[in-house]
C-alpha cells in the first residue's frame, strides 16, 4: 500500500488549517458576546449562504449513480459524506433545526 510524501501530507495538513480558520471566523461570529453591529449582521447574511452553498455543492458531488453507488466515494448510497451532512443538519438539539421548525409554523 501507497503512503503519501511527507510534502504531500503538510500540503493536505494546510489545506485543513486554512479551511478551519475561515470556519472558525464564522463560528465567532456567532459566539460574539457582545451585541452584534450592522455590519455583523450584513456578515451573517451574507455568511450563511456561503455555507449553504458549501454544503450543496458536497450533496451535488456525492450524489448517487445509477449503479447505486455514490458519484465520489464509490461506496454504498448514501455515501458517508452524504449521512454525515445529513445527521448533522437534521440533529434536533441544534439551531437549525429549530428555525427551520419556526419558519414553517408561521414564527
């Protein structure tokens, strides 16, 4: 079995680091304690569609093809990526979960 490069593995290694930054700028502004700005809000707005759109384009990715395997993974769909996406955003203890819930019953 084939292992990565040491070179390869520190590229992938700031792949991931930088990904985790961006997020965590985002994860801040949502733990801000102090009030938000009007232009913490535009962010947000602007913020949470840019995730949407991350996590669309994955479900776009990992769809299944008509051997009934995932597009990506090859493996049985749905793929891990796709039960993770999904496990994560239908969990009832988290937010989005509840707002979608308050969305669709009027507030």
């Amino acid at each position: 079995m084939d292992t990565i490069s040491p070179v390869v593995a520190d590229a992938f290694h700031l792949l991931c680091s930088d990904l985790y930054e961006h997020l965590d700028e985002a994860e801040s502004l949502a733990d801000k304690t102090q009030g938000w700005y009007r232009e913490d809000v535009d962010t947000a707005r602007k913020l949470i569609p840019d995730l949407v759109l991350v996590i669309r384009g994955l479900l776009l990715e990992h769809q299944v093809a008509p051997s009934g395997d995932c597009r990506i993974c090859t493996s049985a769909w749905p793929c891990p990526v796709v039960t993770t996406i999904h496990g994560l955003i239908k969990d009832p203890d988290r937010e989005f979960v509840a707002l979608v819930n308050r969305a669709h019953n009027g507030g």
